[in-house]
C-alpha cells in the first residue's frame, strides 16, 4: 500500500472516531436534557400534592402566615382525626362507593351488551346505530346538564340514589373502547361456537370476556374514578346531607359559625379522599395502559 493510501486511511479513521465521538456526546446530551425536562415536569405535578400534604399538617396560624412555610413547624397529626369526625367522612365515603360500585357494575353490564352487539351481530342498521353513538360523543356533556336535570325532577326522582346512578350509566366512550377490542378477537372463533350450539350469552361469557379482561378492568377502574370525583351534578341533584357525596360534603364542613374555614382539617380531609384513587391508580396503572392499548384502532 503506498504511503498517500496509508496517509488516506489514518485521516478516514480519524474522521470516523470524531464522528462517532459527536455522536456520542450528542446522545448523552439528549439523554440528559430529555431527563431533565422529564424531572422539572414530575416536579411541576408532584408540587401541589406535596402542598397539600404540608397544608394538612399545619396550624391554622401557619397556614394563614403571610411568609409561606415549606415543612409545617409543629406536625398537627391531630388535623386528620379532627376532619375525619368533624367533615362526617365515614358516611361520605359509604355514600360515594355504594353509588360507584353500583354504577359500576350496572355501565359494566350495559357496555358489554352493546360493545359485543355492535361488534359480533349482524342487524339491519348496525353501522347507522354505532355512528350516531359517535356522534354524541362530538356534544359537551354540559349541554345535557338542564335536560337531565329537568328530567329527573319531572320523575321525582331529587336526592336518591337513583339519580346519581342512572344518567351516567351508558358511556360511548367506553362502548367504542370495548367493541375495538372486541373486533380484534377472531370472527372464526365465534362461527365455531355457533357450529357448537353455543349461545350468543355464553360465547360472549366464556369466550370474549376472558379475552377482553385488561380492558374490562380498564373501564371498571375510570368508571369508579369518575364516580369518586364526581362534582357538578351530584351538586345539582343531591343537596341533602344524607345523600351527599364525597366531593360535595368537603365543601362546607369544615366552616366555624362565623363562616371561617379551617383549612389545614379541610386540607387533610382532601388527603384522606384523595388516597384511595392515588393508590388505585399506582397500583393498577398498568392495567389502564394496557386495555386501552390493546383496544386498537381495528374497524
């Protein structure tokens, strides 16, 4: 090899090892900033919760202090018994879960129905039907808000239980999020299990259930959540103590005769609700994830 070839070859190398040296360094910086905004954005959301924790374990005195205090100065533990008792959270907590498991499992029921429907049985009009379901879901759900509410009044039917259940039973939502995973499950095997003498109930049962559990689980979890955190209509149509609901009854319980919140208490009785759905979704996040991204956009 002639000495202008070797000359040619050491300079190609060098080249090399620089360019991959820039590489290098640019996927370290890119790492790092990509980590870094990540760490600044979990700071921006975690701030609040920690917020609350601190305000929940402060004097009324510190919490009104115009110097803000980033670790309460005397640890008032005694704030979330108060809050317990005085906030009445026993009867608000068995009040908003009887409405959730409810609910729960009656949307369960009815979404399972129309999902496997519109996605195993052939009808006249099938496709017509599921489009206009879509359809609603282009409506702000605060325009039926005064014709709910007329609605219910008309059927007398003002602080029960039944009208905290009933208007939120059907979701489109999660119609359409169940009958895309149900389209993804193979058609062969439904047609064997007609062959089979099988029933449409028990195929659904036996067959599709067990194999759209993750979504299943999915809904049944942001089913509850939205029952837990339920706000404006529980609001409009449950004004009574015995019928309120967790979300409602932290609003006023916690003011003085003279109409002065104690907001430490009311702070720790936002904790205390808080942690159930805190714990729901640490635990079982990965089943979220999993129903919807399994849910596809098949069909």
């Amino acid at each position: 090899m002639s000495e202008k070839a070797k000359v040619m070859n050491t300079m190609h190398d060098r080249n090399m090892q620089r360019i991959s040296s820039v590489q290098r360094v640019t996927r370290v910086l890119v790492l790092a900033g990509t980590y870094l905004f990540l760490t600044a954005m979990a700071l921006i959301i975690i701030f609040p919760f920690y917020w609350m924790i601190i305000s929940s374990l402060k004097e009324l005195s510190e919490y009104r202090a115009s110097t803000p205090t980033f670790w309460p100065r005397t640890v008032m533990l005694s704030n979330y018994a108060e809050a317990f008792s005085q906030g009445n959270l026993g009867h608000l907590f068995l009040n908003t879960a009887y409405v959730g498991v409810v609910s729960t499992i009656l949307s369960l029921v009815i979404t399972v129905l129309t999902a496997f429907a519109l996605s195993r049985l052939e009808f006249k009009g099938k496709n017509t039907v599921f489009a206009g379901l879509l359809a609603t879901m282009m409506i702000p759900g605060e325009l039926f808000t005064i014709t709910n509410y007329q609605t219910v009044n008309t059927f007398g039917w003002m602080n029960t239980y039944t009208v905290l259940i009933v208007p939120f039973l059907v979701s489109v939502f999660y119609i359409y999020l169940l009958r895309q995973n149900f389209l993804q499950i193979p058609n062969e095997l439904y047609l064997a299990a007609k062959v089979d003498g099988t029933s449409d109930l028990k195929y659904l049962w036996k067959v599709m259930v067990p194999l759209a559990l993750p979504t299943l689980i999915s809904i049944t979890i942001l089913k509850m959540m939205g029952a837990w955190n339920s706000y404006v209509w529980p609001r409009l149509v449950a004004n009574t103590n015995q019928m309120q609901l967790i979300t409602n009854g932290l609003r006023n319980s916690f003011n003085d005769t003279s109409g002065n919140t104690n907001y430490p208490v009311q702070m720790a009785a936002v904790a205390m609700v808080s942690a159930p759905l805190f714990l729901v979704f640490m635990f079982l996040r990965k089943y979220i994830m999993s129903g919807v991204s399994r849910s596809g956009i098949k069909g």
